[in-house]
C-alpha cells in the first residue's frame, strides 16, 4: 500500500523523514481520505496546474502528444526528462521544467516564450535552451509576478528571444540564477527591482544587445558571486556601487562601450578571482587600491585607450595566473615587479609602446607558457636563456620590437634579430628608419654597441657599416 503511492521518484533525500512522516500520517487516516492508491492516477496534481503544464508543452514542444503519452505527468513512470516534481500538501506540483537541454524536450520551431509557464505556483526552475530560433518572441512580463518559489531562470542560446527584459523579472527575490545569455534581448537593464535580487547570486545577460548605462542599482546584488554583462553595447562609466558586491569572485564586462576609469570601489572586491574588461573604452590610471585584490587569478582588459604606464602594483597580485593587457596604449618600462607573479602562465603586453628592457625576472617565471611582448618598443638584449625559449617555444612572441637582439643561441626562435648579426641588421634597419621614436633608437644591441651609443645614437656597428 504505502510503496505504490503516487509519489515522484526524485524527492530530494533531505525530505524524506518529513515524506515518510507525511505517508505515516496519511495510511493511518480512514482510506476515503487516503490519495489513490495506483501511481498513474492523474487526479493527484491540481487539475488547472495540469492544464497549464500540457498548454506549455503543446506549445512548445512536438516531440510527442503530450497529453495522451503522459496523462499523469508528474507520476513516476509517466513523466519525461526535464519535468521534475515534488509533493506539497498531498498534491505533485511542476518545480523543474527544462527545454532544449540534452535529454530535454526540444523546441519546435514555431514555439514562443509561453507566457503560462510563470502560473505554475511551485516552479523553481525554468530552462529554456536553443528553443526559441525563427519565430521572434520576447520574454512575457509575469502576469501576476513570477513563481514566488522561482529559484532559477536560465534562457540561453535563443536567436529569436528578442526585445527587452521585463522588469518584473528583476522583482523576485527567490531568484538565484538569472542567465539570459545568447539570446538577442536590447533596451536597458532594468534599474526598477534590482535591489530585490537579494538572493541573486549568478547574473549572465551576456551576448545580448543591451544599451544603455550599467545601474548604480547593481551594487545592492550583495549575494551576487558572479556578474556577466559581456559582448552587449553598454556605455557610460563602471559605476562605483560595484565595489559594494562584496561577494563578487567573477566580474566581466568586457566588449562594451563602456568609458572612463576603472573605479577605485573595484579595490574592495577582496574575493574577486577574474576580472574581464577588456574591449571597451576605458582610460586612464588603475584603481591604486588594486593590490588589495589579493584573490585575483585573471586580469584580462586588453584593447582599452589606457595610455599609461603598467603600474608596478600589478606585480602585487600574487595569485595572478593571466594577464593580458594587450593594444591599450601603456608606454614606459615593463615593471620589473611582474617578476614576482611565481603563478602567471600567460602574459599579454603585445601592441603596446613599452621601451626599455625586458626585465631579467621575466625568464624566472617558472609557470609561465605564453609571453607575447610583441609590436611594442623594447630594447637591449633578449634576457631569457635557451631552456626558456625551447620551453615555449611558439607561444613566446619578441616580433616587432626593432631595438630587441638576441644571443646567438635563442634569437632566431623568438622573432628577433640575433644582435650584431648580419641577415637581421636589414630588417632591423628598415625598422628603425620607418620609427623616429628616440626610445627605438637607444636599445638596439646593448651588449655589441655599448660603446658606441653615444656617438651614434644607438645604432649598431653593423648598422653604422651598412649606412
Ligand atoms: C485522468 O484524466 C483523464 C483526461 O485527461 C480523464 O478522462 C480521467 O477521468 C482522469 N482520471 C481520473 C482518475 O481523474
Ligand atoms: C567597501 O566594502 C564595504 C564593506 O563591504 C562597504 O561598506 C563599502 O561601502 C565599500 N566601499 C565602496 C567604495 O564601495
Ligand atoms: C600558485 O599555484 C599553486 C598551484 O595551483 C597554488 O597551490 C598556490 O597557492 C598558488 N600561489 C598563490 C600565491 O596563489
Ligand atoms: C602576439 O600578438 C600578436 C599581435 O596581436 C599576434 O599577431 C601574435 O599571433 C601573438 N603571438 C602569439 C604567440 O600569441
């Protein structure tokens, strides 16, 4: 009797004292009262919740007839991968529903966002994933609010969800993840409701075409561990609340248009392990309080009109495992400081107007497997020895910098000209001609023409030979 009770397969197995407790309870009521005794019977969900639940999978999905394949949907037995359900007071109720995922039901291609899937009262989780692909839809506001128990909301993958978000989405506060990634949503972020995500801990609107300003209104996410805002065309500045999301681990915002300078808020984000602000038009100094983001493992913020110097603070990150900031105008030395990064594996500086010399450190970083220094206006000799350059072979990058030389026994490997040497010296040449930066000048071939730097403004020898 208790074993054949209509009840779903997949009860978490924290309930189950409470369920068993519940089944006790119930088989020692008079039977009249008792639920149906056979697993498949269909009156053991709320007929108007039944209703609704087959109008959505009617509407979306033409794998199978649904309503005769699954008259008892929620029963164990009877219902489909991506359905899941949970007893509630003697009733099964919808709290998983899942499309377009692997094993899921998948979309036809006529279906739209149904808007009846926000009256399923006990739904928690709501996916809808490469579904909505050639008939345009837009995310319905939830008619009378969203599901109060709603936990997540993923829609990702969806060419034809166009339009804006809803603000009434933003007004749940059960909601912890909240992804509308690749997707083709536009208008703003809503401002209105952001400071009732108070359980928000996952925000992806990422791959969309937002526009728009960021909203001050995003610092109130302070359960937030993770905001996505990437690939949309935000512009206007980082607000500074953003410093307030003291539990933020990821932060990316790159390829925006967003402008001005990095906050200095940024500095409080002590949890903060990867930092994405790379394509946008950001400027000027970073933050000084950057050191303090001692969790930091990934600083990525290439192509940015920074136009400053690399601040020797960056070597105080110690977790750091990659930084790029490649094509964004820094100038002046490479901090010899990045030689305390003992964990960086890659380092970007290519497409910059850094002169001087290759700090010495840089050839002790004992992690490191991609370099690229490339196309900037570094001089003097190639510091790294012979182990270094097999170690990294391809992935380390000197081209482009025409006062670099190398040894004999690296030089030919890390696109530089062996110094002194006669079959590069053209080139090299050529280089320097094309450049009347003085910086390019003064590096060329330290070790060969030390002597001579200041007679012949840094030209090699060879190069005074050939001229
Ligand atoms: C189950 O549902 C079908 C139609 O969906 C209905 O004909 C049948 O009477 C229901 N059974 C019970 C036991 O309520
Ligand atoms: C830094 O964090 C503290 C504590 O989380 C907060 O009170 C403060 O307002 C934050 N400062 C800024 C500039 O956001
Ligand atoms: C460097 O990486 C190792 C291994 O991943 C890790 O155990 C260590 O804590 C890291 N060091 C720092 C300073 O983060
Ligand atoms: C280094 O950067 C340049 C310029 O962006 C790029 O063309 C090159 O492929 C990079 N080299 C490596 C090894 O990544």
């Amino acid at each position: 009797m208790l074993v054949s009770v209509c009840r779903p397969h997949f009860l978490p197995t924290t309930q189950m004292p409470l369920f068993t407790f519940v089944l006790l309870l119930l088989s020692s009521l008079p039977p009249l009262t008792s639920p149906h005794a056979h697993g498949n019977t269909n009156n053991s969900m709320d007929p108007h919740e039944k209703e609704t639940l087959f109008q959505v999978m009617d509407s979306m999905s033409s794998d199978r007839d649904w309503r005769s394949s699954s008259p008892a949907p929620c029963s164990p037995g009877s219902s489909w991968p991506g359905l899941e359900c949970k007893q509630v007071g003697g009733l099964l109720h919808v709290t998983r529903l899942d499309f377009g995922t692997p094993h899921s039901p998948t979309c036809k291609p006529t279906a739209t966002f149904p808007p009846q899937v926000f009256l399923l009262p006990h739904l928690q989780s709501l996916f809808f994933s490469d579904c909505f692909k050639t008939t345009p839809s837009s995310i319905p506001a939830p008619p009378s609010g969203p599901p109060p128990h709603l936990e997540q909301l993923s829609l990702r993958s969806n060419p034809a969800l166009v339009g804006p978000i809803p603000p009434q989405l933003f007004s749940l506060a059960s909601l912890k993840v909240l992804t509308l990634s690749q997707n083709r949503l536009s208008g703003k972020i809503p401002a209105e409701g952001l400071s009732l995500l108070t359980s928000l801990v996952h925000l992806d609107l990422s791959y969309n075409s937002l526009t728009g300003r960021i909203p001050a209104q995003i610092g109130l996410l302070e359960s937030l561990a993770d905001l996505d805002l990437s690939y949309n065309s935000l512009s206007g500045p980082i607000p500074a609340s953003v410093g307030r999301m003291g539990s933020l681990q990821k932060l990316d915002l790159s390829s925006n248009s967003l402008s001005g300078g990095v906050p200095d808020s940024l500095g409080n984000l002590s949890l903060l392990a990867f930092l994405a602000l790379s394509s946008n038009r950001l400027a000027g100094e970073l933050p000084g309080g950057l050191p303090r983001l001692q969790s930091l493992q990934y600083f990525l913020m290439d192509d940015n009109p920074m136009a400053v110097r690399l601040p020797f603070q960056l070597g105080r990150l110690a977790r750091l495992r990659e930084l790029r900031l490649a094509n964004s105008g820094y100038w002046g030395p490479i901090p010899g400081s990045f030689a305390w990064l003992a964990n960086l594996t890659t380092l970007s500086l290519e497409d910059n107007r850094l002169t001087g010399e290759i700090p010495r450190g840089l050839g002790g970083l004992g992690r490191i497997y991609h370099l690229n220094l490339s196309r900037n206006m570094l001089g003097g000799v190639v510091p790294f020895d012979a182990g270094f350059v097999r170690r990294l072979g391809g992935n380390l990058d000197l081209s482009g910098n025409p006062g670099l030389c190398a040894r004999g026994d690296v030089g030919v490997e890390v696109g530089v000209d062996v110094c002194g040497s006669g079959g590069g010296g053209g080139s090299s040449e050529h280089q320097l001609m094309g450049r009347s930066g003085g910086a390019v000048r003064r590096f060329v071939c330290w070790d060969f023409s030390t002597l001579l730097l200041g007679i012949f403004g840094g030209l090699t020898v060879h190069h005074w030979l050939l001229l």
